[in-house]
C-alpha cells in the first residue's frame, strides 16, 4: 500500500516569490504569529508590505513588522508622505492576506465601512483576499459573524478556517489562528487558482437527508453539509460547472447551479439524471438507508402508543453511480465511520466500484459533522491511500480534488 500525506508542497508555495502581498495584522492575540508569516513569506521571495491596525499595535510592535518586511509597517490612513496610501497598496498588492482577523474587521469588510487603513485598503481592491479569523469559539459561533463570514465567501473571499485549540485566557476550542503553513498554502492557491477542471461537469451532493415519518417528524442525521459546499466550492474555483445537490440552504459562490432535495429517494433522482452528462460525481451527501414503507398523512398522537415504524431501504444512489459509470466518468464517494474506518472504507471502494473513496473518522474529536474542520483518509484502487490531516474542510476538498484530477483520462 502506498501511503502518502497531502500538505502544500513547497512547489505550490513558489508562486509566492516575487508577489507583492499586503500583509493585514488586527488586534487579537494571534497577533504575534503574524511576525512567523511575516518571515515566511519572506523566505519565499514575496514582497511584504505590512498593515497593522490601531488595536494590532497593543499587541505586537510596528517596528518588528518594519525590521522582517520590504517596507514600513504601514499603520495610518493620513500618513501625509502618501496621501493614497490605500489605493496604492490596493491597487500594488497580488494578495492581500488578513492574519489575525478579528470580528470588527469581518464585520467592518462585510458591509463595506472604510475605518482605517486596513479596512480602505480592503474595500479598495482587486487582488484576492484571504482572511484568517481568529477569535474566542463563542464569538465565532455567534450568527453575526457567521452571517459576516457567509457574506465574505460569497464574495469569493478566500478563508482560512480557524483552528480547535487553546485560546486567550486558557479556555480551548474552536477559533484558534490556523497554522501558518495552512495560510501559506491557502495564500497560494488564491494567487494562482488551479484550472485544472475547466471545461468539466462536477456534480457534487451535499447534506443529510430526510426520511419522513409524519408531516412533521423525520428521520435525519448530523450532517452539516459543510464538506459538500467546500467541494462545490473547490470546483467552482478549478473552473468547473458545478451543480449541488443539496439537503441544506446555505450561501455558496457565485455560478455554482443548486439543486434542493430533502429524502433519499430525491437525491437518487436529482443525482442520477445530472450524473448522465457529469464528468465527475461526488457524493458527500449523507444519505438515509433506510426510511418508513409509509409516510402517516396526519401528526402521530402519542395516546395512540408508541407506534411501529416499519422502514426500507433507499436507493444507494453511489452503488448505481459505480453501475452506471461511463467510461472516463470519476465518481467520489464517502464514507463517515466510527470503527474499523480504513477497512470499512475500503470495502465501500471495492462494493460501489467507484475511483475514490473519502474515508472520515466522524468520532474523532474536532473533525467531521457540524466542525469547520475535517480529517480524512483518502483511499483509491491499488491499494493508493493519502492521509489528510485535520485542516478546514477547504483543505480537504482541495486534496480530494488533487486526487480527481490526477485520476481524469485514466479509464
Ligand atoms: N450512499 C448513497 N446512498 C445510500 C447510502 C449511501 O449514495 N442510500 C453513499 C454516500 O453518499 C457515501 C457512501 O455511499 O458517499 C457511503 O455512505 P455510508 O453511509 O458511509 O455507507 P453505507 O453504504 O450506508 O454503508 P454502512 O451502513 O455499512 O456504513
């Protein structure tokens, strides 16, 4: 078996050299591991110009940033030697990076307030953006910033989820700044996108489905359906004409073709009559495997007792995808598992006859249902296996991309 681990190799990384990158520090804590992204940018021959804001500045000092970077920390919008200094680092930067990105700068970018130099110089250009939030889990999670964030990767805003882990004051999870390689890496990928899935059909399916009971009960499961919009959104950014099938409702990018389902049964048609002309199936949906023979046409009542669900088996949407396959056809599928998860993967591959299978150890703690983050094992025929560690779903979609991309023209 040839077990291989996907992080951004160095190659990736070179695009870097010689680009002008803004480098935006907020005030947050993670302040300070800016200086090392800093560095590292510097390392790989990019251009830095920092921009650190009043708040950054009782955090880390302007002079550390003006001693590693190409210019000044830059921390004022009148600075009089440079009346435009907004445009101008607008309109020079390739990249504009945020890291630490606190709530005020989300929030301030998402609705377009020009506060300070940061924020004007965000709303006054071009280049791609990537934002690495950093921020306590309650704020986070809080819907104001989620909404924020919605808005930003709507706009195609480049984010680097934040990371589990220990956070200001002792307290610990999710919020953490990612790690700086996972920045570089995402920094990269957003100066140079890969086209590699021009021209392509990409029908992804997203979400867990619905079985009803009654009018008003179902049954469901945990998914979130996150995993399935970053694929969507990976493939959109490959140059793909993607459509989702999804059981969720949430913001995705522009030009990305949403198809809503709810049960099993919907999916099975919904995907299969677009898989007819897809190059390359992915079904990250959590679909239902059993559901009731019948559906009651009025709300059960408990004094009738406690009722007897007969159920039946759905369609296995995958398994008839691997039946159907033609030639030249990739089909993806997924497999969330709590034990046994590599040999149980495994066999899913050899039953559904499908290309990839994208194994998720759902009860490993930080990753999987609900969690902005993800770590996978991704197995293919030969015996191939590449092991994706935990890193945000986007990370995740783009090795399983990698992996699609190298399988096209093969069969
Ligand atoms: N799948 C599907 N249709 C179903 C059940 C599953 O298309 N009725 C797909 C899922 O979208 C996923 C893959 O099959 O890509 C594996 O799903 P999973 O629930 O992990 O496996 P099951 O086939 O249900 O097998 P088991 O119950 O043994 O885990």
């Amino acid at each position: 078996m040839t077990i291989e681990s996907h992080d951004g190799s160095s190659s990736d990384l070179d695009v870097l050299n010689g680009a002008t990158v803004v480098l935006g520090v907020t005030g947050g804590i993670a302040a300070y591991k800016s200086v090392e992204l800093l560095r590292r940018l510097m390392d790989l021959g990019a251009y830095v110009i920092p921009v650190l804001t009043e708040s950054a500045l009782r955090f880390v000092g302007a002079a550390t940033f003006s001693a590693l970077a190409s210019e000044t920390a830059k921390t004022s919008l009148f600075d009089l030697t440079d009346p435009i200094l907004h445009t101008r680092l607008g309109q020079q930067a390739d990249l504009i990076v945020v890291a630490p990105a606190t709530a005020r700068l989300i929030g301030e970018y998402a609705h377009g307030i020009s506060r300070d130099l940061l924020t004007t110089t965000l709303i006054a250009t071009v280049a791609p953006v990537v934002l690495c939030p950093a921020m306590h889990t309650e704020m986070w999670n809080h819907v104001s910033i989620q909404e924020n964030m919605e808005t930003l990767r709507r706009r195609g805003v480049f984010v680097v989820e934040p990371e589990r882990g220990r956070l200001a004051g002792g307290d610990i999870g999710e919020g953490r700044l990612a790690a700086v390689d996972v920045i570089l890496e995402a920094c990269a990928r957003s100066l140079a996108p890969k086209r590699d899935l021009a021209g392509k059909n990409v029908v992804i399916s997203a979400g867990g489905t619905r079985e009803a009971i009654d009018p008003v009960r179902f049954i469901a499961n945990h998914s979130s359906g996150k995993q399935g919009y970053a694929l969507a959104e990976d493939a959109r950014r490959r140059g793909a004409q993607v459509t989702l099938v999804t059981t969720v409702d949430r913001p995705s990018l522009p030009g990305i073709e949403t198809v809503s389902v709810d049960s099993a049964q919907q999916l099975f048609e919904a995907v299969l009559r677009l898989a007819d002309q897809a190059d390359i199936v992915v079904m990250a949906a959590a679909v239902a495997d059993f559901r009731p023979v019948a559906t009651a046409t009025q709300k059960l009542k408990k004094r009738a007792g406690i009722p007897e669900i007969i159920l039946e088996p759905t369609p296995d949407t995958l398994a008839e995808l691997g039946r159907r396959r033609r030639p030249g056809q990739v089909i993806v599928g997924f497999a969330a598992e709590t034990e046994d998860v590599i040999a149980n993967g495994a066999r899913k591959l050899k039953d559904k006859r499908v290309d990839l299978i994208v194994v998720n150890d759902v009860s490993q703690e930080g990753a999987g249902f609900h969690s902005d983050l993800n770590a996978v094992v991704i197995l293919g025929q030969n015996d191939r296996r590449i092991d994706v560690g935990l890193g945000p779903k986007s990370t995740i979609a783009h090795a399983v991309f990698d992996e699609v991309v190298s399988l096209i023209g093969k069969h």
